[in-house]
C-alpha cells in the first residue's frame, strides 16, 4: 500500500491542473479580499465579513484533488489492473484515499491560510475580532473538511467518475452557508444544531455573530462581532466529523470491496 500511496502523491505533484486550479483560486480570492480593503478595512473586518464566501471557493479544490487522485485510476482501468496482479483491495482503496485526503485537506488549507495571510502582511489584522479566535476557527475547518473530503472520495469510487466527485464539493461551496438563512426552524436545528452537516459546519465557523451601530461623529456604521465559539460546539464538531468520516470511507470501501469493476 506505502508504494501505491507514494505513487500517487508523486502524480499529484505532477498534475498541472491541481496548480492551475490552486493559484487561480488563490488570485481570485486574494483579490476579492484586498478589494474589500480599498475603504480602509482590516483584514479581521473582511475576515468576518466575507470570510465564508473566500472559505466557500476553496472548496472547489478540496473536491478537484480528492475525485482527481481517487478517479484518475478508476477511470483509465488501472484499478483493476493492479487487483489483476494480486493487489488487494483494501490496498488499493486506502492506497488512493489517504493521499487524496492529505492533498485535497492540505491544499485547501494552504489556499485559505496564504489569501488571509497576504491581505493580513498587507493592510494588518485590526482589532476587529481576536487573531487567536480567528486561528481557533482556522484550525477547527480541518474537520468538516475531513468529512467532506471522505465523501468525495466515496463517492467517486462508487460512480467511478471524477466529475461526480467534484460535484459533492461544489455542491457543499453553495451550501456552506449559516443555518440560520435556512427556510424552517426545525430544519435549522436539525441540519445545522443536531446532525452538523458539514457544508453547514463549515459555513458556521466562517460566520461571525454581529451586530451595528451608528457613529454620530463619522455617520458611519460600525459593525460588532462576537467571535466565540461554545465547548459544546467545538466537541460536535470535531466528533461528529471524525465519526462521519470514518462512516463515509468505510461504505466507500463497502462497495468497492464487492464492485465487480466492469
């Protein structure tokens, strides 16, 4: 498994489109972040006003990298071309959904961490929101990301397409938005309180609770935040995105265990 893992990660580093995808995103959102600065903004403001749209994009390449390194394979035939020399197929399965993981996780991670860095070296952070609350969130994202990096990879295992794959992220991008925008009280609860779907697990750690008021002096509105996160919320969301990741890699691996891959 350690070779079959080696040789994908050394594909990984040769696949043009991952880095086509990676700095295109990483210019579009780094520029949508210094053009909110334009008024004097600081990157803390822009972080908590428009994080989760710079948060959303990225997850266009967590869901390109884990469907590419899954679906590559799966498509070409290779899959059943190393079963056919005796590979097992936990072997191959976990062979391409470790490094697919790692890549898409850590990838996304750099994008986002390197779009707020430049905007932070170049206009500072402010005192909008607490830099340590912010890095708290930050690090807390590497869970729902798990969670719907297995899913992507599941689910371009089953379909063995790297579109479907792909779809699952893009999809999630235009879902990770906060709960409370859902229609119905018992659906915000439930999707977003209870079950912590991930898009909206997401989209809650980029969403900062505010309010505003009104500047006599200026005549400008100043907004307020409040960035904490409860315990309970933090436990949730590291459990429930463990539990659910190992959920979706093992049905993955359900059914490429019985797939007669014709």
């Amino acid at each position: 498994m350690k070779d079959i893992i080696r040789a994908q990660l050394r594909q990984a580093r040769r696949t043009t489109m991952l880095y086509i995808i990676f700095f295109l995103l990483a210019g579009s959102c780094a520029v949508g972040l210094l053009n909110a600065t334009v008024d004097g903004a600081s990157a803390s403001a822009v972080t908590a006003g428009d994080g989760k749209l710079i948060a959303a994009f990225s997850l266009m390449f967590l869901g390109t990298a884990a469907s590419w390194i899954c679906g590559a394979d799966l498509e070409d035939k290779t899959v059943n071309h190393e079963m056919t020399s005796g590979r097992l197929r936990r072997d191959v399965y976990l062979g391409r959904v470790i490094p697919a993981m790692a890549v898409a996780v850590t990838g996304t991670m750099v994008l986002m961490f390197m779009v707020f860095g430049i905007t932070t070296a170049l206009v500072g952070w402010g005192h909008e929101i607490p830099l340590s609350n912010a890095l708290l969130r930050f690090a807390l994202m590497v869970f729902p990301l798990l969670r719907l990096g297995a899913f992507s990879s599941a689910v371009t295992f089953v379909t063995k397409n790297r579109v479907t794959g792909f779809m699952v992220c893009l999809y999630a991008a235009m879902f990770s938005l906060p709960a409370d925008t859902l229609p119905f009280e018992w659906l915000r609860d439930l999707l977003g309180n209870y079950l912590l779907l991930s898009p909206l697990t997401f989209g809650k750690l980029c969403t900062f609770d505010s309010w505003y008021v009104y500047g006599c002096a200026d005549l400008k509105m100043h907004y307020i935040y409040y960035p904490e996160l409860s315990g309970s919320l933090i436990a949730g969301i590291v459990i429930v995105s463990l539990i659910m990741t190992a959920v979706y890699l093992l049905l993955g691996y359900h059914f490429f265990h019985t797939d007669d891959l014709k």
